[in-house]
C-alpha cells in the first residue's frame, strides 16, 4: 500500500465514526494525532480523490460524510491492511481511556449493540448478576422503533487503559472460548490471537453453537468468552492492588492472574511476565445468541465517558469460584500441530498416489445422498473453485452417521515441501469472488487454535452455493520463498490439472487477491478444502464440520 493509499484509508477511517459531517480541518487534526503530517491544503486533495471514487461525498458547507461505497471499501477493500488494524484499534482504546478510579470520572471503552425486545434486558440482567461480566455498568437508549434498544457496555480493554495509567503496560494477546466446569474456569478451549486478523477474535466466536452462557448460569458448566493478555511480571501485586479497588466501584471481570512465568488455563505464559485472563464484555450478548435473540454485537467500538453508563443491577453474586493453579497441558496451537501432518504428506504427483491432509466432518445416514447431489450440483456450478475429490468414512462411535472427507489445502504445502519447497500456511480467508476475486476476512493460521475456516463457516458467513451476491468462499493463503518459484510453479501446475483447487499464484511484492506476504516471498492462493462441506451447510443439513483430521491415501478417494 502506498503513502497515499495509507492515507485516504485513515481519512475513511476517520469518517466512519463521525455522525456528522466533518471539514479538513478536523480530519487534518485527527490524521495528526494517528502520525500522519497533513495539512488542510493536502487533505481537501485526497478528499476530492475520495469524491472522484464515490467512497466519500460533500454536504453543503459543513464537509464531507463516508457513503455506503466508502464503507464497503473500508470494510473489505484493504483486507491486508485491516489485518494490522485490527490489534492496532485496541491500542487505540487503550491509550484513549482516562478513567480516574479515584473519583469515578473520565472515558472508558464500551461496547455497543442492539437488542430487539424487552425481555432480552432481563435475561442480560442475570448475566450481569452472576458477574459473568466486566461491570453492570450500562447505557440503554431506545432507537426509532420502540423494540430496538441500543445497549452500551463495559469492555474490558477498559482495565487495559486504566493499567496503562498507572504506569503498567498490558499485551492483549487471544481472545477466546474459557470452559467452566462445576464453577471453576479450567482452561481455554479456543483461542485467536488479536495481531494478524481482520475479525476481532471474541467476534468470531460470539455464535450460539461455540458458547454456553446459559449453562455456566444453570448448571455451573459450560463455555465463555474471554480474553488473555501478558503483563510485566514486577507489576503483579501493584496490578492486583488497582483491580481490588476497581471491583471495589463494579469495574471486574478478572478471571485469575498468574504468578510469573506461570502458565495459566492452558496459555503459556512467558518468563519475566504474568498471565491475565478477563471475562469477555460480550458475555451476556452471547446469551441471547444462545436462545436466538436477533442482535448485532460491535466490539469495543468506542469511547464514552463514564458518567453516561449506569448500573443495570445492584445485586452481584459471582457464580464462578477461583482458578485452581495446577498443571495442565498447553493449548495446543493450530499451525505447531499442523506441522506434524504436514509432513506426513507423501503424494506423488507424478504417481497421483500417496497420504494426503483430509478434512472430516459428519452427517446423518439418512441424509447421505441429498448432501453428495449439493456436492456434485456445487462442483459442477463452479469447478474452478472447488477440489472435486471426497471419501466416505465410518463414525469412530455413532453408526448412525457417516463421514465425508475432503482434501485440506495444507495438503498442498505438504506436497511443496516434500519435493524441497518450502511452503508456509499465512492465512485462512474468505473469498468474494468479485472481479477481481477479493478477500474480505483473513484470520493468520500462526496464534489461533482453530481452523479459520471452521469460524466461518459457523458464522454463517459464505455464500458457496447460495445466490446473495457475489459468492463468498473459503480459501487460503501460501507464503513460498521466491528462489523456488520455477519448480514450485510446475508442481501447482500438475496439481490444478489433477483438480486440486489453485486460485492464484503471485509475483514478489504483489498483492494476491488484496493478501499480501512477507518481501523476497511469493503468494499463492488455494481453495478451501471445506467448500462443499459449507454448500451442504448452506442448504439447511446439520453437519458437523471438521477440519484438518487425518491423513487418508490419495488414490482410495472418489471424485464428485
């Protein structure tokens, strides 16, 4: 991305969470603030630019507002970028918050979402009193139709912003899925880390079917969200001295803290540093996921000042006892094990025999034949994008059902570096499959746990074989070092002619499909091996999908 480029995306920026119009004066001052020395002359030049493009417009005198073409652009259109934005808008917050504790004033991070009904706030109520949240501190505002509530809540980079003004800097590093058993966290299931992403990490497991709320409240077990950061190990006890007294004024949330070096609920924890892990401020809206309540969910959003929050409940009963400090196996992440499979790779392609990586996911028996007619009805509909080869597979417990696996992309860097290539998995993205094709989410395979893929597709977020616009589809990201560009070339070449799914294969410093690698690198882009799975999704049939699983010979596989 060039200079210029950086800066119309931060003008966008900038706009975007303007409720008004605004002149160049002010988005010259706010580009001063992010770093950027431009002055008012410079600003109404990239302004017109972002005129010319329809991504911005002029009302009267008052300035200029973002159209919904601007929005889009900055939602989608700078996938690469926004995978450092991400991280870097938590910063942001961070250094934005000036709540004094002292005297209970100043800004805090919130965030803000919609609800429909009344009866959502008494269920968030419950959450609020279980303290299966960061504070019961909230805003309710009442928006055009009198069902809509906006909800405004606590967020817990707020504890961040409050350490950094005492002096002691937090390091948010995963957002994630903490199991709760018998009351007592035990340790995260799931994590993604928050560098490296374009969708904020307890967003992408804010879904009904990866959470429990409900259960933790009911029956003292189940899944929530939450957050982990490291912090220097020195500033341990002036750490827990600020939060007894945050809590002390309904600011909490603080899962457990670990003692220096100490790994805690499963996430290693570094020497010289300690772990923190803090309850998700997106808990009690999970919980109307959980019953199917509509509600849109935005995540640290903003800043308010704390004088507008008021709390929801005076009666807080934490539900959760303390952590118990003992040894428990690391949180295995998804690349260290991928690795392992990886080399395990032996197809020949020359051969078109040996072990590749399949996926496996599972159906009901009964509904066999339906989903292998949407298999072969979506690979006919587009065989560019879709790997064409499955295999039928028994249940390891449950006669009832049946598994179909499919070819995993990292199959494709198994092969790679077999023959001498190496190849590393970057990013597992979703497609548009505009002209050109872009990305518009990319999640970094290195500091997560689960296949990214796997969060889109439980998100509902493709679109392989239904007609909303553009099809959304499942790819990957492949990072190959330039020197074997030749040969990596005449191995894809022979693969894309076998039927695996090769999308793109780009120059040095190119941006491939709106990805982007490291320099002296090259990208190349694969397709998902879970892409039929999702078009079976699509149509309504339960299937639980599984990414990653197993090595299966090439040749025992049938082709759709």
């Amino acid at each position: 991305m060039s200079e210029s480029e950086h800066r119309m995306i931060e003008i966008l920026r900038i706009l975007s969470v303007q409720d008004k119009p605004i002149g160049s004066k002010v988005i010259a001052d706010e580009l001063k603030n992010k770093g950027f020395n431009l002055g008012e002359r410079a600003v109404r030049y990239h302004m017109q630019i972002l005129d010319d493009k329809g991504y911005t417009k002029r009302v009267g005198y008052s300035g200029r507002q973002i159209t919904e073409l601007g929005l889009e652009k900055l939602e989608k259109g700078l996938i690469y970028d926004q995978v450092d934005f991400i991280h870097s808008k938590f910063e942001e917050m961070i250094y934005l918050t000036d709540f004094n504790y002292i005297n209970q004033s100043g800004n805090v991070v919130v965030n803000t979402s919609t609800i429909y009904n009344e009866e959502s706030i008494n269920i968030m109520k419950n959450i609020f009193e279980s303290g299966l949240s960061v504070s019961p501190y909230v805003n309710l505002n009442r928006v055009g139709n009198k069902d809509e509530i906006e909800v405004t809540t606590l967020c817990g980079t707020t504890i961040d912003g409050i350490l950094l003004n005492e002096g002691i800097p937090s390091q948010l590093q995963h957002g994630g899925l903490l199991k709760i058993e018998d009351s007592r966290p035990t340790e995260f299931t799931e994590v993604i880390s928050y560098k490296k992403t374009s969708l904020t990490p307890l967003d992408a497991f804010a879904n009904s079917k990866l959470t429990s709320v409900l259960d933790v409240i009911n029956e003292g077990s189940g899944i929530v969200p939450a957050n982990f950061r490291l912090l220097p190990g020195i500033s341990r006890q002036k750490t827990i001295d600020i939060l007894e007294k945050l809590n002390k004024i309904g600011i909490g949330g603080v899962i457990d803290i670990s003692e220096e070096g100490k790994d805690i609920l499963g996430v290693p924890v570094p020497d010289g540093m300690i772990g923190m892990a803090i309850i998700g401020g997106i808990t009690p809206f999970c919980a109307l996921k959980e019953i199917g309540q509509e509600i849109d969910i935005k995540i640290a959003e903003e800043i308010k000042d704390f004088k507008t929050l008021s709390p929801i409940t005076s009666k807080i009963t934490p539900i959760l006892e303390k952590v118990k400090h003992e040894k428990r196996a690391k949180i295995p992440f998804l690349l260290s094990k991928s690795w392992n499979l990886i080399q395990q790779v032996n197809f020949d392609v020359e051969r078109r025999k040996g072990n590749i990586i399949a996926n496996v996911s599972y159906i009901s028996k009964n509904e066999l034949d339906e989903s292998i007619d949407i298999m072969k009805e979506t690979y006919a509909n587009n065989p560019k994008y879709i790997n064409p080869y499955y295999k039928l597979l028994d249940h390891p417990t449950d006669e009832e059902k049946i598994g179909i696996a499919t070819i995993c992309s990292l199959s494709i860097d198994g092969l790679l570096i077999n023959n001498g290539i190496m190849s590393t998995p970057k990013y597992g993205g979703l497609l548009e499959l505009s002209e050109p094709p872009l990305f518009i989410e990319l999640i970094s395979y290195n500091g997560t746990t689960v296949d990214p893929h796997k969060i889109f597709l439980s998100k509902n977020m493709t679109s392989i074989s239904r007609d909303i616009g553009p099809n959304k589809i499942l790819a990957s990201v492949k990072e190959i070092p330039y020197i074997s560009r030749d040969y990596a070339l005449h191995l894809l070449d022979i693969l894309n002619n076998i039927g695996f799914s090769i999308y793109k294969i780009g120059k040095p410093r190119e941006l491939v499909y709106n990805s982007k690698v490291d320099n002296y690198n090259f990208g190349v882009i694969t397709g998902g091996g879970l892409n039929s799975i999702g078009a079976i999704k699509e149509k309504g049939i339960d299937i639980e999908v599984k990414a990653i699983e197993k090595l299966i010979p090439f040749e025992d596989m049938d082709r759709l």
